[in-house]
C-alpha cells in the first residue's frame, strides 16, 4: 500500500518555475527625504510612475529628494448634521417645530402648557 500512496508538496511551500529566460526590468534607484531627516533609498522600476512622497517609518511625509512638490489638493468642508438640517429648514421653522414637540412632551408629562417663548 505505501508504494501506491500519492506524494505531493504543501501548498505555497514550493514554486515549480524557474527563473530561465526571466529578465528583470531596469531599476531606478529614488531616494526620499522625511523633516526629521530620515533617508529611504527605494529601487523603482524605469516604467513605473514614481510618487512624489513617502511614508517614512517615523511616520511622517517624506519628499522625492530633487523631485516635483506634491500637489496640494483642497480640503472639502465636511457637511455636518447641522448643515444638512439647514438645507431643509429655515430656523424658524426649526423654531416652531421645536416648540410644538416641546408642547407635546410636557402634555404627556402632564404639565400645564406654557405660552410661545419670546426670542
């Protein structure tokens, strides 16, 4: 019976290819600059697009050394729930609608109903 079992290999633990007739491509070597003064030397292919920052590994923003600026995107406001509740509402409106659930809230509670508020 141990002479028909079937061996194999686990699997990832071994790549059947060889690297005949593989020919890396051309490398460039770039080297980034962070403010704290660290230096990343990086190896990038002569085809691919380099980008003009880093993360440096004190995790700061390092620079393409002799490179272009990194473009500065704009910053878009962030629209928070007030925002948005104003796109639908006027505040006087907000207003009304908070004296009535006021109004409502204090019947259920059972107390007397107050006059309009006075701004």
């Amino acid at each position: 019976m141990a002479e028909r079992s079937l061996r194999g290999t686990r699997l990832g633990a071994l790549s059947m290819e060889t690297d005949e007739h593989v020919v890396p491509s051309e490398r460039v070597l770039t080297t980034y600059v962070c403010p704290q003064g660290h230096r990343i030397e990086l190896p990038f292919s002569i085809e691919a697009e380099v980008p003009s920052t880093w993360e440096c590994r004190c995790g700061e923003l390092a620079l393409l050394q002799g490179g272009p600026a990194p473009e500065i995107k704009a910053v878009k406001h962030t629209r928070t729930h007030w925002d948005m509740l104003l796109e639908r509402r006027s505040i006087p409106e907000l207003e009304e609608l908070l004296e009535e659930r006021l109004t409502l809230l204090r019947e259920s509670r059972g107390e007397k109903p107050r006059g309009k508020r006075t701004a």
